[in-house]
C-alpha cells in the first residue's frame, strides 16, 4: 500500500513539474514564443475632434502634421498647423515637439505663430493646445472613421 502511494505521489509530483516547465501561459492558453512585443503605434492617416462639435481635423503623413480649424456649417477648412512629425520608436503613451513650417503657415491668417507645438498620444487619442483671443484650450483628437 506504501508503494502504490509513494508511486501515485511521484506521478504527481512530476506532472507539476512538466507542467511548471511549459511554454504554454495557462491563463490565455497561448505559446509564450508566440506572444508579440507590444508595437509603436501607428498615428499616420486622418484625425478628427473628439465630440458632436468639430472645430478640428488633422493628418499625419510619415513625416508631417497639419491641423486644420474646421468649421461644421459649410464645411471650411482653415490652416491652423503644418509642422514636423517624429512617429514613435516605443509602445505606449508618447509625445513630440513639432516645428511649424513657416512656408505653409506664413499666408495663413489663423496659423499658430508658435515656433513649435507639443503633441500628445495617450490612449489611442491626439491632444495639443491651441490658444486664441487670449483663450487655451486642450483639443483632443481620435482617428477618423
């Protein structure tokens, strides 16, 4: 009877032990080699203002932002940003200081002057500030549908 419970014990014990060594994580049933690293985001393509009122839309080419007021009733668009793009190296939240291209602004009547401008991605979501008639305010962009 020692036996057989010292056998059963052994058998046990070593399939804990086979089961420790797998490379199948047993909460997602997955094969850790088959696991990815987490990828930078990637913000290239068109953004539009969070909420029922659109006061800005943006796109985001490998190498460029321009942000555009934009006005909901007649469909107008008007230059608000042109300026530098860096896309991100790492996974998560990231940050960038874009440099306006004076070119493309210099003619434009409500054109920040900023030399450079600040942009945020946290959360799948763009967000700068913009300030006017002595006003700032946050504006927070999602991907385009």
């Amino acid at each position: 009877m020692t036996i057989r419970r010292f056998a059963a014990a052994a058998l046990v014990s070593a399939a804990l032990v086979l089961t420790a060594c797998s490379t199948t994580d047993a909460s997602s049933g997955l094969d850790a080699s088959s696991v990815q690293p987490a990828q930078p985001a990637n913000l290239v393509g068109d953004w539009t203002a969070e909420g029922d009122n659109v006061s800005h839309i943006a796109t985001i080419t490998e190498d460029t932002i321009s942000v555009d007021w934009f006005n909901d009733e007649d469909d107008s668009r008007s230059v608000y940003w042109v300026g530098t793009y860096e896309a991100p190296t790492e996974a998560g939240d990231f940050a960038w200081e874009s440099a306006r291209d004076e070119e493309a602004t210099a003619s434009a009547l409500l054109a920040s002057q900023d030399d450079t401008k600040t942009f945020n991605y946290e959360d799948g979501k763009l967000s700068f500030e913009v300030t006017a008639l002595g006003t700032t305010k946050t504006v927070i962009l999602v991907p385009a549908e």
